[in-house]
C-alpha cells in the first residue's frame, strides 16, 4: 500500500506542474511558513497522502489534527514550512487530497452515525471514479465504513447481469467453488424472495438483497434463520442518507451504499502564507 500512495502521489504532482511550474524558478529564495485552514466542517481525511507528498517534494509539515478527527471551520489543520517554489508548486495537490477524502470521510461519517447502536455493518461499493479507488476507498474508512469489494478479485459476486448468462445456477457454483480460492466467498444479488431461495439452495455465502423493501428483507431473514443460518445478508440499492435507518430493524448484516463516495462533496481548505 505505501508504494501505491507514493507511486499516486508523485503521478499527482507529474499532472499539475506539467512541464514544470513557470514560477518555480523565479521564486524568491529563502524559507516560507504557511498553514492549512480549514472553511468547512466535517471529518478530516487524507492526512496519510498529504504527508508522502510532502516527504516527496522535501518541504516541512506538521499536521494537528489526524486522519478521522473532527474538524472545524477556521482550524489550522496543519503548519508548512519550505522553499516558496516548493510549497506553491505542492499547494493545490495538498490540497485536493485533503479536501477530497476529507469530504468522502465527512459523507461516509454521516451514515455511520445513522447506524450506531446497530449490529449493522455499513459498506461502501465499487462506485468509485477510475484509478481512485484505492483513494476513496481509504477515505471512506476513516470516515467509518467497511470496504466492500476492493475489485473483480476480492469476491465472485454474481449480480443480474452475470445471472442472466448462468443456466443453472446451483451447477455453476458448485464449478466455481472448484475454481476460486478455498477462502474466497460467493455473493448473488437477488430482487425477488424466489431468487433468494434459489440463490441460499445453490451454496451462496453472502446474499445482496437488492432494491428490496425493509419487509421484503425481513422476510428473507426470517427463511435465512429457519434454513441456512450461515449465509450474510446485505440490503443495497437506492440506499440514501435518508433512507438507510428504515433498514435497521429489518434483521440485514450489513448495507452497502455508493453514495458514500460517489454523492460526497468536497471539503473546502486553504493555504495561507504567514
């Protein structure tokens, strides 16, 4: 993980300076001191990336606050100190970073709230913009959610589309089973509770109870108790910040959400010179 974020960190900083930064070399010399400020409130995220970007482009920072603490308009949330060409060239980096985790922190932190007391496990999915995933899905852990599936290789999951080419389903699963790692699960999205039965009866680890209403869901807990203890059920689909409470009480293991990351806005932060 460490040689991802500095191999994303230096890919980052490669996009904005271009062929190099016009100001760098007509900088004034000598070493500047600046803070990050916080305008917004909310969850601060990013701290990780931030400081290999710093490492990377040799300029001082200490930060005051750390990943998932609680931030607050007009905070200073962390100190500079460097090379004027340096800290501007880094400057809109450090900052997206900063403000795009913190705001997908600040958006997962939201609906982990909404489910504390719960035995309900809140997760996020693979709705993540390309070559970000990595990124967004770190945020969405500070924030407090859990990792669904990171990419194609983490679980077989057999979601409607891929139903539709499988003829019969419990056959299928029984190859598949011969395939995958011994400790890799199978999850099968299913709309209907006839779908559910056929999916339990096939030999699935995991279903997803997709676009199901909460008595929908409670009734496939209700045969999942009585028939297969074992298997998770994961409520997902349209699931909102508005809407994620009426599943609690369903008797779900879990809820997935991508609004998590792909309906999170942006933090705003800035950098002042002292």
């Amino acid at each position: 993980m460490a040689i991802n974020i500095r191999k994303f960190v230096k890919n980052a900083i490669t996009e904005d300076n271009g062929r190099g930064d016009l100001f760098f070399d007509i900088a004034p010399k000598g070493r500047f001191t600046a803070r990050v400020i916080a305008k917004d409130d909310g969850i601060i995220a990013g701290v990780k990336y931030a400081k290999v970007l710093a490492r990377t482009e040799k300029f001082d920072c200490k930060f005051l606050l750390r990943d998932g603490d609680e931030v607050k308009k007009g905070d200073v949330i962390a100190e500079l100190e460097g090379k004027a060409s340096v800290l501007l060239s880094s400057e809109r980096t450090f900052l997206n970073l900063l403000q795009h985790a913190s705001g997908i922190a600040t958006n997962a932190n939201r609906y982990a709230k909404l489910l504390e007391g719960s035995n309900v496990v809140l997760l996020d999915t693979r709705k993540t913009r390309p070559q970000l995933r990595d990124f967004e899905k770190y945020a969405s852990r500070v924030g407090g959610a859990i990792n669904h599936r990171l990419g194609l290789d983490d679980c077989l999951m057999l979601k409607d589309t891929h139903l539709k080419t499988i003829p019969d389903l419990k056959e299928f699963v029984k190859i598949a089973r011969k395939r995958i790692s011994w400790v890799t699960k199978i999850e099968i999205e299913c709309e209907t509770f006839e779908q559910v039965q056929e999916a339990m009866e096939a030999g699935a680890d995991i279903i997803m109870c997709d676009n199901m209403t909460p008595e929908q869901i409670k009734q496939v807990v209700d045969f999942r108790d009585e028939k297969h203890p074992h298997i998770l059920l994961e409520a997902s689909g349209n699931i909102t910040e508005k809407t994620i409470t009426n599943y609690l009480h369903s008797g779900i293991d879990a809820i997935s959400s991508g609004s998590i990351i792909h309906q999170a806005t942006w933090l705003d932060f800035s950098m002042k010179f002292d």
